[in-house]
C-alpha cells in the first residue's frame, strides 16, 4: 500500500518562490510516490485578521497555482479545508487533548503574540496547533512536507497520536514529517538571515511577480565580501541563498549549483540565477492565467471535497465511537 502525504498552505499573503521552491515544484514528484492530499487551510487564514476579498482571492490563487505546477485532479485531492466540516467537527473533540501549557510553548504563537496586544490575541491562534493535527489525523495522513519552522506542529500532532492511542487503543495513524533538503528554507534577498515570507516587497519574489520585477530583485539582492560563488551559509548568507535557488530551479545538488561558477563574478552568476528562475516561472504564471481565466479550479476543488469528506468522516466516526459519542 503506498504512503498517503498530505500538505496544505494557508491562503494569507501572496505566494513567494519560497512557497514554489517548497511545495509546488514538488507536485509532480509527490503524485508518482504516494497518494496525495493537498488542500487550501482557509479556517487557519481567520487566525489573523484578514479582509473577505483577500482571503476569497488568495483561495483562487492558490487552488490555481496548484493546478498550474501540474496537480492532475485524478491523482490528487485538492479541496478547501473549509469545504470538509469534519474538520472543525474533529477539531472540537481534540481540542479536549493538547493542554494549554503545550499550546503555549509553541514557537509560532510566541512569536506572534509577542508582537500583539494581548487582549488582541484570539483563542483561534492560541489553538491553533490543534486543529492543524486534525487536519493531518483525519486523512490517516503517513508523511507530511514541511518547511523547517513547521516541525514542531508535526511533534506535538504524533504527541497527540500517542496519547489517544494510549488510552483508547490504535486508533488513529501516526504521521511523521519530512523537509526537502534543498530549498527547504529560502530566505529574503534583502536580508539573507530571515525567510522569504510573503511580507518583505523587496525581498520577496512573489508568484505574480510579472519577469522584469523578477529580475530586477535576484539582481538587486544583498550578496557579500569577496567575490568567490560559494555555499557559506555563515559567512556567505546571501550568496548561499541564491544557490539555494538555483539548485532547487535546476534540480541539481549545492555542490554541483558551486561547480557551475568557479570563476565567476557576482554579477554573472546573479544573472544565471535571474535567467533560470524566469525560465521556470513565465511558462507557471501563464498556465495560472488561463485557469484563473476559465474558472478551471472550481469543479476541480468540488469533486476534491466530495472525496476529502468521505476519507474524513471515517477518521471523525472513528474517534467518535472510541470516546463513546453515541452514534444513531
């Protein structure tokens, strides 16, 4: 029986190289090794204030953008998380088995709350690793593709497994993470020490970038001292970072992106790197163009929630009747 993987990005911000590098380039890789689930993590978006045309757009973009990287519907289940309510259904039980003390230790809330009022700061994202485990135990879901900041919500979902499973029998599947390992973590070309993130203008190279913004970013990025094209993560941030990229466009390892520019100058090699993201990128936005055009996305993320669902329920019935809800 093959792996089931199941990976889902929130709909808030505009989609960066980052995001294409991390998920979307792997699509074609991911439907030849498993059954894949993909879906759009719409209820996460609410976590944060987020406009209704924003977050609607954002859901059209990204089912679209999927399409565009090759997602073929027959292979994969592509939906809204929205769509399928046995999340929230499963998300109201388990809430009932991940402790506050747990909640609070996770990095992604202290660093959002950090920079909040904290009467501002809703239970949703306090919460919120509880519904992203619901979202990867209700598809019985064996790998999940995460970028490296996303770690800790895989830890304490398999903690979760364990504790259920620990005193009501096996009854829900144990997942485990997996990080690409090259462009895993793609960073600011503006500041080499954080991630691209979807909020940097400078920085970021975003999917609706037209080819002359594009360009003009990998060309203005910060590079370093020196003039040697190589990975040097601590002392060559920037320059890592652009063969970060190449190497994950091309395909190819670090050690094979440095051999292509021994001798080179920055500026030859930035262009090298402009060039191949461009050719990868310009053909991507045109086939975005025409789905979005064509409403394309729209039976395709239909038909996904009608499977999703079913998969759903059983993993939601299941819980159900080992707590002892009485099902008639």
């Amino acid at each position: 029986m093959s792996e089931r993987i199941l990976t889902g990005i929130k709909p808030t911000g505009q989609l960066t190289l980052g995001n294409y590098i991390g998920v979307l380039k792997n699509l074609p890789k991911m439907m030849d090794r498993g059954e894949c689930i993909f879906f759009i993590a719409d209820l996460h978006a609410l976590t944060l204030p987020i406009e209704p045309e924003t977050l609607r757009q954002n859901s059209i973009d990204l089912a679209s953008f999927y399409l565009a990287a090759g997602l073929d519907p027959k292979k994969v289940t592509l939906f809204l998380q929205s769509s399928v309510s046995e999340h929230a259904e499963l998300n109201a039980i388990m809430q009932n088995y991940l402790y506050m003390g747990e909640l609070s230790r996770m990095t992604q809330f202290k660093d959002k709350a950090s920079k909040m009022n904290e009467s501002a700061i809703g239970l949703g994202l306090f919460a919120y690793p509880v519904l992203m485990a619901c979202d990867i135990i209700l598809y019985d879901s064996d790998v999940v593709p995460v970028g490296e900041d996303q770690i800790q919500h895989v830890e304490i979902t398999r903690d979760l497994v364990n504790r259920f499973n620990n005193r009501y029998g096996k009854v829900l599947n144990m997942p485990k993470y997996e990080i690409r390992k090259v462009g895993a973590r793609i960073m600011s070309l503006s500041d080499p020490t954080v991630k691209m993130s979807k909020s940097d203008p400078k920085g970021d190279i975003f999917l609706k970038d037209d080819m002359k913004t594009v360009r003009k970013k990998i060309m203005s990025a910060v590079t370093d001292l020196g003039c040697e094209v190589k990975y040097d993560p601590e002392n060559k941030p920037g320059i890592s970072n652009l063969l970060t990229i190449y190497a994950a466009i091309k395909d190819i390892s670090i050690e094979e992106a440095e051999k292509e520019f021994v001798g080179k100058r920055y500026g030859e090699f930035k262009t090298a790197v402009a060039d191949a993201v461009c050719a990868e990128l310009e053909p991507f936005q045109n086939r975005y163009k025409e789905i979005v055009e064509t409403k394309a996305y729209e039976e395709v993320l239909r038909e996904g929630a009608v499977k999703a669902k079913k998969m759903a329920n059983d993993t939601l019935k299941r819980v159900q009747k080992a707590i002892g809800l009485l099902q008639i």
